[in-house]
C-alpha cells in the first residue's frame, strides 16, 4: 500500500473578512478551496486557463483567476468573492446596479465582472468608459454584450469605493480539511530569503519554482508535474523592482506585467515595453504574470523574448555557485527550454539603454488583444550620421520557430540602408526566405511567413516616413 502524502501546514488566511484555516497541499487551487472547501459557489469553474475570468477574485486588492493560484500563495492574505460585495441580506451598490440595468442574464460571467469592476473602482484609477472596458476585458459575456455592464458600472463609478458587506471576524474561522487530495494538488514550499529559495532547489530537485503561475498551474496535470511539488517565489520582494542602474533598466524576475505596464521609469526609458504590457493578457493575468516566468517558460510566442533579443538584453541566473550573467541569444536553446541549470532561478533582466537607439513592436493574434502571438516582431536601429542611414540593426521573431530567434540574414541587408519602398521589399522577401515555420493550431506555416514579411514591411516604411 502506497504511504499517505504529508498534508502540509495549516494555510491561514481570510476571504470576505472572515479568518480561513486550510489544511491541505499549498498547491491547491485557490477556485476548489473557495467552492468546493468553502462552499462559496458564486466564484465559478470556467476555462480553468485564466481566459475566461469566470473565477475572478481579489487577493489583497488585486484582481486574479482564482483557477491559476495555488491556496499556499494567498497565506496571510485577504480574499474578496462576489458574496463578500453584499452583507446585511442586501445588495451591495454594483450589484444591485447589475440588476437595475440588466448587465446579467446567464450568471456565469457576473462574478467575475462584479469583481472586476470593483477592483476598478477601488483603485483610485479613472474609470470612464475606456477604463471600464480594459478593467473587464478578461471576463467572458456572450448575453449581454458588455453594454449594460458598462453601463452599470459607470452607474456606481461615482461612489469610488463600493460598500462590501464582509462578515464579521467575531464569527470565528472557517476549517478546511485535511481532506483527500486530488493528484493534481502538490506541496508549496515558500522560502524565506531568495538565497533560502536558492538552498532549496539545490537540495531538492523536484521542486518546480513558480511565479504567478499563469502558466505552470494550467500544466499542472501535464506529464512530469502532476503533484511535483511547488516553490514558491511570489513572496521574494529581492526578485522585484525596476530600477535604472547606470547605462541599464534592471527588471526584477517577479516583476509584474501591470507593474511594467505603469512604471513611470519605464515610461521615460523605454515605453515599448509598457506598450508589449499592455497587450499581454487582462489585468487578472498582468497582476499575476512575471517577466521572469514569460522568460523561463520559454515560449517561442511569449511577448517579451523578441524585444529582449532585439535589445540585447543580460539575464542574471542565480544558483548555489553565484550569480551568472546569459545573453538573450543564448538563453534560449530550444522549444520551452533555457541556458538556466536546473538549481538556478532566473533573478533579473538587463536593458542596455543605447542612446539614440530606436525599437519598433508588432503582434499579430486572431484579435487585437488578449490574444497569443501568431507572429512577433521586434525591430531595434540606432540612426547613422549619414542621410537616415540605420546601423546596430537587430530583427528577433517570436512564433515562426521552436524558439524566438533573430534573423542575421534580414539584419544584414538593413544594416546601412535607409529605409525606404526598395530596401522594405527586399528585407521583407528576405525574411519570408530566412525564416522557417510551422503549421499548428494557431496559424500555419504560409501564412505566418507571408504576415512577418508584411509587418516587417510596414515597420520599415513607417520609421522611413
């Protein structure tokens, strides 16, 4: 008989004001304590991939898809659901106001738009039409076509901060578990330190570091992860930060993508990259998602990596023999692997800020946002002394191989060229020559070369004109 699986410890936090004792596996979803432990059904299952924003929740303010964190991650922490925005058997204000305009018809998708709306409003940030429609825009409605809700939540946006009905603490703490744990559920260990963090993974290679889990927790049931335990880097603060440090942006491995999206700093050195953040999922999945986990995950069609190739960019890996530094075209090696050892984690990325230096974007997705990449193109130039001449070229592509690349080919034909309707023709037959893609569920091969020599076209002609 197979030995009983160690319950970790108690997991205490709170959810609608109320304290929270959990005794079961930190990796846990968060969406199966809160419906299935708790019994608080109105968060639903939906996608469980953090598209659908059905299980929205906030943890200590910020929206997230309950689906993709692991209960070990919130100790310590407060947890809002949609039964905690009434109280005393009334409505709270949004809610009511959802009723009175008719933003819910099926009820699948309310949760989720209640809490977002409420983070929103919340916030202190401008909630107009445009804010209200970005602050929603990972919560699925195909009932009422978002006008009403809009409409609803514009209806409130005065009041700022909506009343929330939480219970009170004197009530006492809810017990969950110890329970029987699915085999997709799997120990969290959170370090104390980073270099605690460090330690750890050199002790024990099963452990799987997790960020903000947007992409782990939906492979947890993969081959090779189910139930491999968890460690924990979201509490490491040594892992966040932007800073600008002498000639370079520094980007902590655990910042955040809506922290990069609003960072003045970057704003001022490099507003490309607010710009990539922008486009990288609802704010559900920018409050969770890192630079360090779009990194280390590894995709050839993850947001970041083109830029980071185009730039130059350093990424700094940490393990028990010290800090290393690995050039962006040498860290990634292949399909969803790195240059990373398996005791080191990814600490921080490095910028050079070139002077002068120019970076042009595009994405190309089955829709204009929340979207994975079909293509990515990243153009970076440094103008020449002569007449618009560019020199320092750097081309890199995300989803047109089993890894983000450059494409030395194309950067030679633009290096000392001025931009122009003969030289964009030509770098565009180039590039639809040089790279080498494939057919999968997202696009196939045609078409993504055809559409990476166009983009790559327009870049050209509209930093020429």
């Amino acid at each position: 008989m197979t030995a009983a699986r160690p319950i970790a410890s108690t997991i205490h936090f709170a959810v609608n004001g109320r304290a929270v004792e959990a005794a079961v596996d930190g990796g846990r979803r968060l969406l199966d304590v809160l419906r299935l432990d708790l019994g608080l059904t109105g968060t639903k299952e939906g996608c469980g991939e953090g598209e659908c924003g059905a299980c929205a929740v906030l943890v200590d303010g910020e929206l997230v898809n309950s689906c993709l964190v692991p209960v070990g991650q919130v100790g310590g922490g407060e947890v809002l659901t949609v039964e905690g925005l009434a109280g005393d058997g009334r409505l709270g204000p949004l809610q009511q106001a959802f009723l009175d305009v008719g933003g819910t018809q099926c009820g699948m998708c309310t949760p989720g738009m209640l809490l977002a709306a409420h983070a929103l409003l919340g916030s202190g940030w401008p909630s107009g039409v445009a804010d209200i429609r970005e602050a929603i825009a990972g919560n699925l409605c195909r009932c009422t076509g978002y006008t009403k809700i809009i409409e609803a939540v514009e209806s409130v946006a005065d009041d700022r901060m909506p009343r929330v009905g939480w219970l009170p603490a004197a009530a006492g703490p809810l017990l969950v578990g110890p329970a029987r744990i699915p085999a997709d559920d799997a120990p969290l260990v959170r370090p104390r330190s980073l270099a605690d963090a460090v330690a750890r993974l050199a002790a024990d290679p099963r452990l799987l570091p997790i960020a903000g889990g947007t992409d782990i927790m939906v492979e947890g049931a993969a081959a090779g992860r189910r139930g491999r335990p968890l460690l924990d880097l979201g509490g490491l603060d040594e892992l966040r930060g932007i800073e600008l440090a002498h000639t370079e942006l520094v980007l902590g491995a655990m910042t955040s993508w809506e922290e990069l999206r609003r960072s003045p700093i970057v704003h001022g050195a490099m507003p490309v990259l607010a710009d990539v953040a922008a486009s990288m999922g609802a704010v559900a999945i920018r409050n969770r998602g890192t630079l360090g986990g779009n990194c280390v995950t590894a995709s050839p069609a993850g947001d970041l990596l083109p830029v980071l190739l185009a730039t130059d960019a350093l990424l700094e890996a940490l393990g028990p023999a010290g800090t290393r530094t690995i050039r962006a075209d040498a860290f990634w090696t292949g399909y969803r692997c790195t240059a990373l050892a398996p005791d080191e984690i990814l600490a921080a990325i490095r910028i050079p800020l070139v002077p002068e230096r120019q970076i042009r974007v595009r994405k190309v997705g089955t829709r204009r946002a929340l979207s994975i990449a079909k293509v990515l193109v990243a153009v970076a130039w440094r103008p020449d002394a002569g007449p618009g001449t560019w020199r320092d070229v750097r081309v890199a592509l995300g989803s047109v191989a089993e890894r983000p690349i450059r494409a030395p080919r194309t950067e030679a034909i633009l290096e000392g060229s001025t931009p122009g309707a003969v030289v964009a023709t030509e770098a565009a037959r180039t590039i639809e020559s040089e790279i080498i893609p494939i057919d999968d569920v997202r696009s196939t091969a045609a078409y993504r070369r055809s559409v990476t020599g166009r983009v790559l076209r327009r870049i050209i002609l509209d930093a020429g004109a």
